[in-house]
C-alpha cells in the first residue's frame, strides 16, 4: 500500500487490541479509510469486524493502539465523543425507539434548545433526504416502519449529527435486492459528497459492487488490504478463511422426484388475528431441495410450525404422501407427525429456542428426541451416547466432549448438533429454517453438503433461506412469499435474482410480476 | 334529602375524594416518572413510609426544639423536605442496587417496600413513645395545611369549593402533574428520559448518560413517593402519627400507574376515581352494605384494571419496553 497524505486519511487505526477476558477480539489492527472512499471491512463471523468498529464508534474502549481522526490523535471514550470527532454507525440491529416518529429518533441526545420544535427538526430532515436520494416521512413512527425504512432512518440520524465517517455493519443483510440497489446508489451519491464510508459485510459479491478497497479480517487479526478492482471472489475468500475455498454448490438434478408433502389452501392467523398465511398451496417433492425465499416475517416461520404441527391452522390441509398411501397432517400433534417420518431442523432466531435446550448436553438433546422408544421408568442413555459421538466424528463437531452443554459451543457447531440430530432420525421430509444464519463460511458449506446429502437419499428437503445467491445456487425450485402468500413458484436454475425480488415485494399482483420479469430480461415493457 | 343537601353532599364527596386522591396522584407521578427510565421500583409504599414519616418526624422535632416560638410555615417547608428527601432516599439506594450494582428490579423493590414500612413504623412509633404515647404536631403547623381560598374563584358557587378551595399540596400536585406532561411530550430532556425507558442501548449509542437518566428520575419519582406519603401523615391523619397509615395506598399508585397508561394527565383523572371510590363509603352509604365491601372496593376495581389493561394492546399506550431490565453496555 502507498503512503497516503495525511489530509486525505479521514480515519486511521493503529495496531488496536482489544480482549474479554481470555478471548482477542482484535490483535494489532490497522486500517484506514479516505475522504470520498467507500472501504469494505470483510470477515467471517467472530473475526472481530463488529468490535472492530464499536471501538471506533465508542462501544467499547481498546486495550491498546492509537486512533486518529483527519490526522490527530484521539481518544474515543464514548458514543458521544465519535459523534463529535464525526464518526457515526449504523449497527446490524437497528438502534431505534419503536414509539418514537423517525424526528424523535434522529434528534435523540442532541443538545439545543429545551423545546424540540418538531416542525423545524422535520424540515432539516427533508433537506437532508432530498440532498442524498432518501424517502422519509419524518412524522412515521418506527413501529410502522419496513425494515428499509428503519435503515434509513439510521442512516439521517447519523448524517444528522454532521457524520463524516460513516460505518454500516451488515446493512444489506436484512434487504431486497432492490432495496439494496437503492442503499448503494445512496452511499455512492454521499462517497461523492466527499464522506468516508466503512462496509462491514461477508457478502463478496456486494464488496466488489460497491468498494474502493478491501481490508480483510481473520481471527482478529488484519489479513492484508487490496484494492477492490484487484480482487476476485476468489482471492478475497482465500484472505478470509486462509485458505482456497470451493465454493461452488452442487446441485444433482435426480430423475425421482415423487410428491411427499403436498400443501394446500393453508391459512393461519397470528395472535393479533392478521393471516400470517393466506392461501398458501406448493408442493415438496422428495429428492428435492425446495427453496422458501421472502423477506424476513413473509410468513415463514408459521409455514415452518404449520407443518410442524406447533402453529394453529385455521384452513387447508398438508397432505403427506407415503408410497402409496396419502394422509392428512392436519389436526395431528406434533409427536404423530415426528413419528409419520416429518423432522423440523427448526432454526429459529434465537438456535437454542426451540431446536435444542441450552443447557442440556449432546447426549440429552440427543436423547430428546428419542426418550419416549424405550420401555420403563428410566431412560436408556447408551444410544444416545453413541449417536451423540457418532455425529460428533461424522460432523467434525468441535466440542470439549459430549457432557458439554450445547450453550458452550459455536454456532456452527450447535447447528451440526441440531441437523445432525434430526437427519440421525430418518426423515422423510426436513425442514429446516436459515440453517445457516450465523454461521461462518466454512460450517454453511457443511450443512448444504449435508441438506444435499438428504436430497440424494430421496428426502424431501425445505429449506428456509435468506440469501438469495444461496437459495438460488443450492435449491431446486423455490416458493416466494410474500405477506403470507405465494407470489410464485420459479425453477431455481432458470430464474435471475432480481425477479425473485420482484415477488419477494408484490403479494397477487401477478400482472404486475410478469411486467416485473420481463423488464429484468430487458425486454421491457411500456406503461 | 333536599336539593341544596343533595348538591352539598356531592361537594363535600369531591372535596374528599381530592383529599384521598392527592397522595394517590402524588405517588403515581413519581412511579410514571421511574417507570419512564426504565425502573420499575415497586418500592413505592415503602418510600410513601419514609416519607410520611420523615414528613411528622421533621415538623414535630422542629415544634419540640422551637417550643412556643415554632413557625408554622418553617415546619412545613421541613415537612415537606423531609418528605421528599426521605422518598428520594428510597429511589436512591433502589438506583444503587438496580443501577451501578445490577441487582434485579423486581426483589429490590419488593425488599424496600419491606425496609420503608419497617422503617417507618418503626421511626413513627419511637416518635409516639418520645411524646409520651402519640405524636401529634399542634396547630401551629397544621393551620398551614388549610384550604386557600383563592379570590373571586373561590367565590363561585359549587365550583368555586369544589375547584378552588384546597390546601397547598393539592395545587402542587396538579402543577407537577400538568408539567410532566410538558416535560415527557415537548422537552429534550423528557425525549431522552422516554429513550432510556424504551430502549436504552438506543439512547446510549445516541450520546445519553444511561445510568444519570436512571437515577436523576428514580430519585425524583421517590421523592415525589415521599410527598405523598408526607400528606398521609400530616393531611389525611392530622398530624398523627397512625402505626400502618400508608395502608397499601402505594400498591395502589403501581396500579394507578397502569390505568393512567403512564400518562401524568391520565393519572389526575384515576387517582380520582380511586381517591373517591376509597371514601364512597361516608358520603353514599347503602343499608346493609357491610363497611368492609366498601374497603374492598378500591383493591376489586384494581384488579378490574390490571385484567383490562392486560387485555388492551397497543405500543403507545404499554409500559416503557425496557423496564423492569437492567442495563449494561457491554452485555454480549
């Protein structure tokens, strides 16, 4: 890297060390990023990118290294001190008061005067909006709020307090497609405005759209920076995970695929009595990965328990298809439908909520599932143990030994555990839901390995995903939802990115998702 | 009954309602206020104990110090001191064990409800036993607590009684009232004190000092517990000590607090609902009614309350999102 003239630097960074307890977040650090520069900080999970940045946004103090800011050094004790030397964060969990208007948010903790003049703040936000590309109603609450909204939202409240520096972690992780189309325009017209941006992301596709330069984290420590124009997917996984990485995903097309699960009509409502699933009807085959895409809160998580037997059903029905025998799931309990052959790898947000129970240890998560086949009043933990070292050697499961509860270990690990366990049982259809959130690259890899494991042996597979690239790459065909409906059903081979967001956003409106895909063939079509 | 009976009855009910109704309101306010910074001290009658207690114990020191020459409106403003600095105390050591020491908020309230009752029974009755059986201030101090009539708006005819005849603290009460409602809805200040409440790593990562917020407003919302309290001793009992005087008006005030939706106007309106439904008893006694259904009364409608509240669901109308938590930065 060449030396850069000081008054071009906007923030440098100088061999930061920061540690808890025994654990180094971050080993001698260093990086810096330049006026009118967009810089991608990229790392796997636990490569200590986020707490990287929440020492240069005042969440936590360094153990040791040197900060400084338009070339000066300074010392960042707090929140308020990086608002003040014009460092702002948007950080991967919106940092936002529900009941408050996006005003409310925006001018929370600022000084003036006693009043708040909401009327005046609004106007200042429009002009803010108008001069950088946002659409805002300053008067929404956030509880109204699209998850986009809300990023923008935190995006003004940072440019609001006259940000120089901006740090996004993970912004595209809860978006569209086209919403991140439109975030990038975005950071391009403010990287034009002379500001310094810093991206955390593991999305390599989105780090060689939008960045200048690369510095690649692994383990806490600083891998190297390169120029973005220099770098390829390929080079930039290998910095990230130390080594060369396959990363294409195989996708075995099989002659067999005889229907197994056939959904119809399924119709839930939630607790405030709005249908969280409204008519939707698919069909899983067996040897077939199924994809479910939408945006977060579409409806999958009830389609996941629906099935499960653990959500109320209000209509419809989930045929289940055996050979040659067809019966109906519906109005069974969950454990007859464990037994017909029907396992739920369910991932929920929290992975230890519903999947596994924390504080037990492999044997007994294990043994959950399987406790009620033995006779007597005691439990048989022999078979359980053997399976739990089974899964451990078989899953390459890093553990200090199966009396460790499931709490201790990584969230790859506790992914291994739960799939392990559920695919250990048989299944004529696994569902499992964002498998891989959370998980670093390598462990993601394993479990696709594995869900294609299951689709060879003619399991039908439905799989949960958020990341379109994944979904598209790994499944066969994919259901879109959208606000608790089907917006379409798409042969995953055949089907660009850009027409599965389209459905990800237009509930019915199927005129509208024809005009919408032959426009990303670039046929078009006028209106 | 006559007509101009029936019109003095419903006078005299309002004008005891408000009575009753005042340290209801007092309390409540305070506990809006904690609740607002994300404390939920269910410490309110202990501090209503401390309160009433220092309230008594500081006006009947003074009058047995200044012996003749005692200055009714000195021991006032000592009674009042005393109350408010006593209920502070309480939201003191509260901030202290939720704050800076993490201690969970529910068993730290429970504990000084326990420890003010203790304290102010305690305290209350060693009074007594230095007067020489009770302990009663004289009216040197309790003339200071008469209705102030107001000119010509006293003078209106049934209004003017019912509206603008009462003694200080009554007035005070709605002041506060009145500008709490300016303070959590117009002010910077009560704009950041509503963040701490809701989401307080929002309010931290926004430059605010989490932890001043938290003990600024529980020691002022303890304080006002405290005037409340005071009012019991020195108002409701007339300057008598009464062993067990708060008589579960503070657990009333937590409740008060859910029916007023956290609203400081809303809370005027139940406070006196309550404060009426408390002396009902007196002003519209029905044959055969044993006098304890009536003592019932207030605690049933509290419950009504809590089960309706519970029902209705709504995010702007609920209970700041992060209280009852505690916080602490660096949590992972």
């Amino acid at each position: 890297m060449t030396p850069l003239a000081a008054s071009e630097v906007a923030v440098q960074l100088t061999n930061i060390t920061k540690t808890f307890g025994k654990v180094c977040a971050n080993q001698n650090v260093s990086l810096n990023v330049k006026k009118g520069e967009i810089l991608a900080l990229l790392g796997e999970n636990g490569s200590g990118k986020t707490t990287l940045m929440n020492m240069l946004s005042g969440i936590y103090f360094p153990d040791s290294g040197q900060i400084s800011v338009d070339g000066r050094e300074v010392v960042i004790r707090s929140p308020k001190d990086a608002f003040d030397l014009g460092i702002g964060m948007i950080h991967q969990h919106f940092k936002l008061v529900d009941v408050m208007t996006a005003t409310e948010n925006i001018v929370l903790g600022l000084r003036g005067g006693m009043n708040i003049n909401r009327a005046a703040r609004a106007k200042e936000i429009k002009e803010i909006s108008a001069r950088y590309g946002f659409v805002l109603d300053p008067d929404k609450k956030v509880y109204n709020m699209s998850v986009s909204e809300k990023q923008t939202v935190e995006i003004i409240k940072v440019l609001y307090r006259g940000a120089n520096t901006l740090i996004l972690d993970e912004p595209t992780a809860v978006l569209t497609p086209q919403e991140t189309d439109k975030l990038f325009e975005i950071l391009r017209n403010m990287k034009n405005d002379g500001k310094a941006i810093i991206i955390i992301t593991h999305k390599l596709n989105e780090v060689l759209q939008i960045s200048d330069r690369v510095t690649i984290l692994r383990k806490g420590a600083c891998v190297g920076t390169v120029q973005t124009r220099e770098a390829s997917v390929k080079s930039l996984t290998e910095g990230m995970v130390g080594r060369s990485v396959n990363l294409e995903i195989a996708r075995e097309k099989l002659n067999q695929t005889p229907d197994r699960l056939r959904i119809s009509g399924l119709t839930c409502k939630n607790a405030e009595g709005v249908k969280a699933l409204d008519g939707v009807s698919f069909t899983v085959r067996g040897g077939e990965i199924l994809g479910v895409a939408g945006i977060a809160g579409s409806g999958q998580k009830e389609l996941c328990e629906a099935i499960a037997g653990l959500y109320p059903i209000e209509s419809g029905s989930i045929l289940y298809i055996h050979g040659d025998k067809t019966e109906e799931l519906v109005g069974l309990k969950p454990a007859q439908i464990v037994q017909k052959g029907v396992h739920t790898a369910f991932v929920p947000e929290d992975r230890l909520g519903m999947g596994l129970v924390a504080s037990l240890d492999m044997v007994d998560n294990v043994m959950l599932k399987s406790y009620r086949n033995t006779k007597g009043f005691l439990v048989d933990r022999k078979a359980p143990k053997a399976l739990a070292d089974t899964l451990i050697e078989r899953l390459e499961i890093v553990t200090p030994g199966t009396s460790t509860p499931v709490r201790r270990l990584s969230g790859g690990n506790v992914q291994k555990v739960l799939l392990g366990r559920e695919i250990s049982s048989d299944p004529a259809v696994l569902v499992a839901a964002y498998p891989v959130r959370g998980l670093d690259i390598n462990s993601s890899y394993t479990v696709y390995d594995l869900l294609n494991e299951q689709k060879k042996k003619g399991v039908a597979v439905l799989f949960i995903g958020e990341d379109l690239d994944v979904l598209l790459e790994l499944c066969d065909r994919l259901v879109v939802l959208c606000a608790g409906r089907v917006s379409g059903v798409v042969d995953a081979a055949v089907t660009g990115k850009e027409q599965v967001g389209l459905l990800m956003t237009h509930a019915g409106g199927q005129a509208e998702i024809d005009a919408g895909a032959k426009n990303a063939n670039g046929k078009g079509v006028e209106t | 009954m006559s007509e101009v009976g029936v019109v003095q009855t419903i006078m005299d009910f309002f004008n005891a309602a408000v009575l009753a109704a005042t340290p209801l309101l007092l309390a409540t306010l305070g506990e809006i206020l904690t609740e607002k910074s994300g404390n939920l001290n269910l410490g309110v009658e202990g501090m209503m104990y401390m309160g009433a207690m220092a309230g008594i114990s500081a006006s009947w020191l003074y009058e047995a110090a200044m012996g003749a020459a005692a200055n009714g409106l000195v021991s006032v403003l000592l009674a009042v001191a005393g109350g408010i600095l006593a209920g502070a105390l309480g939201g003191l050591i509260y901030s202290v064990l939720t704050v800076t020491l993490r201690a969970n908020q529910n068993v730290t309230g429970l504990t000084l409800t326990i420890f003010g009752a203790g304290i102010g029974n305690f305290f209350g009755e060693l009074l007594g036993m230095r007067a020489g059986g009770y302990a009663s201030i004289t009216d040197v101090t309790k003339s200071m607590f008469n209705n102030i009539e107001m000119p010509l708006l006293s003078k209106i005819p049934v209004l003017g009684k019912m509206l603008f005849s009462h003694d200080f603290v009554v007035y005070m009460a709605v002041i506060v009232a009145v500008l709490m409602t300016w303070f959590l809805n117009k002010t910077r200040v009560g704009l950041n004190l509503r963040a701490v409440g809701e989401s307080p790593a929002t309010a931290d990562a926004a430059g605010i000092n989490v932890a001043r917020y938290k003990y600024l407003a529980t020691c002022v919302g303890g304080g006002l517990c405290g005037l409340g309290g005071m009012y019991i001793s020195m108002v409701r009992f007339s300057g008598t000590w009464v062993h067990g005087c708060v008589d579960g008006r503070g657990w009333i005030a937590v409740a008060l607090v859910i029916f007023a939706a956290w609203s400081p106007a809303r809370a005027m309106i139940g406070a006196l609902l309550f404060g009426g439904l408390s002396v009902l008893r007196y002003y519209m006694p029905i044959k055969d009614v044993a006098t304890q259904f009536y003592d019932m009364v207030p605690y049933i409608a509290t419950v009504v309350v809590l089960v309706i509240t519970s029902i209705r669901q709504g995010k702007e109308r609920a209970q700041p999102k992060a209280c009852g938590i505690n916080y602490f930065r660096e949590e992972r």
